[in-house]
C-alpha cells in the first residue's frame, strides 16, 4: 500500500520553490508513494499550474485571506483530519506556519518543512514561532549547507535537526540552445548580438540594478552588440524601467516579463546571477544544464554549484566592477564562454529533480520504519 503525502506551498504563482514542488509532485515513485498537493492560498493568475501532472482529485486549493483566517484553518484541519495522510511537507513561512500547525493538531505523526533560502527579513515572533514549531517537525530541508548553517544560527535549532538537499530542477536544457536561432527571430532580437541574460523577481535580492549598473560599463566601450535580457516580474519594475532610461541603456538593456525557460536559455550567451543571498537559484541550476557560460555572485548556495575559474566566474555582490569584468571577460573569450558552459553542464547533473525526491522519499522511508 502507497504512503499518502502532502506537499504544501502558499501558491504555485511563478517562482524557483514553487517550480521545484511541482517537480518534485511530479517525480514522486507512485509505487511507493501517493502525492498530494496543496496550495494555502488563491493562485494567481499567471501561475504554473499547467506543469501540474497529478490528478484534480490530488490537487487541493484553499482560499486563506492570511495567517489569521480562522475559518479557513478549520477547513485545512477538517482536511487533514480526512485524508489522513501520513506525511506532510511544507514549503515557504506562511506554509510552514499555518500546515504545520494543522498538522499537529490534526495527529499527523511525520512532518518536514523546507528552508528553501536565507530570510534575513525575519521578524522576532516569525524566529520564535520557527523555534517552537522545530520541535514538532522531524526534519528541516534546506536547499544548501549555507542556509543550514544561516536557519541554525538565526533561529536556534539545533544542527542535527537540518537535512541538506541541494535545490534542484528537472534537467531537460541540454539541447535548447541548438533553438538559438529560431528564438531571437521569434522575438525579433538581432542575431549579431551577444545576449547577456538572467531570470528571476524584480526584488532587491536579484541584484538587478546592480546588473544594470554593469551593463552601463560594457556597452559604453564596445563596438560588439551587446544587450541584456532581464526576464521576470516584481516589485521593482518601475525603478528599474527608470534606471534604464537614466543611463540611456534603453537599446541596451530590456526587461522582458515572463517566459519560458527553455526560450530564455536558448539565446542566453551568457547567463548571470546578480543576486545578494540565495538559497541555491533553480534558475542557475537550469542555466547550467543548458551549458550557458555563468556569471554569479558570490552568495549563499552558488558557491556550492559553481567553482569559480571552471564551471562559472564568481563577482562580489554589489561590486559593479567586480561583475562588469567577469561578464567582460566572456564577452572577449568565447573559447571561455564554451569551456565554462561545459564544465557547468557537467556539475548541474548533481542537482536532478530525480536524486532530490529520491532523499526526501529516503528521509520518510527512515521516519516511518522508526516511527
């Protein structure tokens, strides 16, 4: 008989945690397990639910207004009071908060959380109540040694309570960017052009201007056509639009919404990770698959996947010259750019959707013989 786990996340708008739980729904050994997904709030409207392959009567949406909706905490409870399950999985705070709670009252006797990233943000009564639900969960995942060391110490739970398991993504980029040329002229972008590309929210945490701010260093003193693709939605759209103009970069420098990612790495000659913390970028990971020369930041979880001078050139964060010389260093060397992207196509192998859900399907395994 399979084991009935649920996996919870407060929405499957687009983003890296919510793209990996859907990967993870979706590789799950059906011979063992029963997964079952569960979103806290409405989805948005662009969000990823076509990437969804379980069945409609596997897939449950709640509708919380916030962390106080009392009402539809009882619902969630009378959920899980029904179902059973004999594992829950929560993923992102406000998950991590309401599920786990739910779960504990409701008898659930295995429960594991995620720490996808570094929150430095948090508030006092967030650390705390992080601090006392540690003692109701069996296990924290954490995509990278980095942010078990960072959730330990921030939070004071102790180490052995932490299991890393690299972020990971379903690895099918190997090919995408033979569709180079069909892509750019999809999108009416010049072919005689080196494209410097990155994806993610328009927030702080990606670093963006600090990007733009190098890419008014590279284009001022080049004759090559260079121009850079930032892909994604967010916060800062306004302010970046604005900092393009300012340093006229406006036939430089493009903010491009939202794509698919197999189109955004097929033009991508470099790809860059302008971020100031991570956890371990999907993104990056799926970058590196595709055999895309990198550029990254030296953060929380890249440095863990990319080894500088070999599969990728680091830059400090929030160092403009540090990163326009990086991204320069490609843009004259293309035999770099191709034995980086190689290098890196090779490493993204450790970091398979596959070997991801095999450990988490081995941590319950471990928790349900023990139990």
């Amino acid at each position: 008989m399979s084991i009935k786990v649920l996996f919870a996340i407060n929405s499957l708008g687009v983003g890296g945690a919510q793209n990996m739980v859907i990967e993870q729904v979706n590789a799950v050994n059906w011979k063992k397990f029963t997964p079952y997904l569960l979103t806290l709030y409405p989805n948005p409207e662009t969000n990823l639910l076509n990437k969804l392959l379980l069945p409609s009567e596997n897939f449950f949406q709640l509708n919380f207004k916030n962390i106080f909706d009392i009402n539809s905490f009882f619902k969630l409870f009378k959920l899980l009071k029904q179902e059973k399950f004999e594992a829950v999985i929560t993923n992102l705070f406000d998950t991590n908060l309401i599920v786990r709670i739910a779960a504990i009252f409701a008898g659930i006797k295995i429960i594991l959380s995620y720490e996808h990233s570094i929150y430095e943000n948090k508030k006092l009564w967030q650390k705390l109540a992080d601090y006392f639900l540690a003692y109701f969960t069996n296990k924290i995942i954490v995509g990278s040694g980095e942010v078990k060391k960072f959730t330990s110490a921030q939070e004071k739970i102790p180490l052995n309570k932490f299991v890393v398991n690299y972020n990971s993504a379903k690895l099918n980029f190997h090919n995408v960017r033979l569709n180079r040329q069909a892509v750019l002229a999809k999108n009416n972008l010049p072919k005689e052009a080196i494209y410097i590309v990155t994806a993610g929210r328009l927030t702080k945490q990606k670093g963006h201007k600090y990007l733009i701010e190098a890419a008014k260093e590279i284009v001022k003193n080049r004759q090559q056509k260079i121009i850079f693709l930032i892909y994604g939605q967010g916060e800062l759209e306004e302010e970046l639009k604005g900092q393009i103009k300012s340093y006229c970069l406006e036939n430089a420098v493009y903010l491009k919404g939202l794509a698919d990612m197999e189109e955004i790495l097929a033009i991508s000659d470099i790809f860059v990770l302008s971020s100031l913390w991570e956890g371990l970028s999907i993104a990056l990971v799926q970058a590196m698959n595709a055999g895309c020369p990198i550029v990254a930041t030296r953060v929380s979880g890249t440095e863990e996947v990319v080894e500088n001078e070999i599969s990728g050139l680091l830059a400090a964060p929030r160092d403009v010259e540090n990163l326009a010389s990086a991204l320069g260093r490609l843009i004259e060397n293309s035999y770099l750019r191709e034995k980086l992207g190689r290098a890196a196509q090779k490493k993204s192998e450790f970091f398979s959707i596959e070997d991801n859900i095999k450990k988490i399907e081995d941590i319950l395994f471990t928790l349900i013989k023990n139990k």
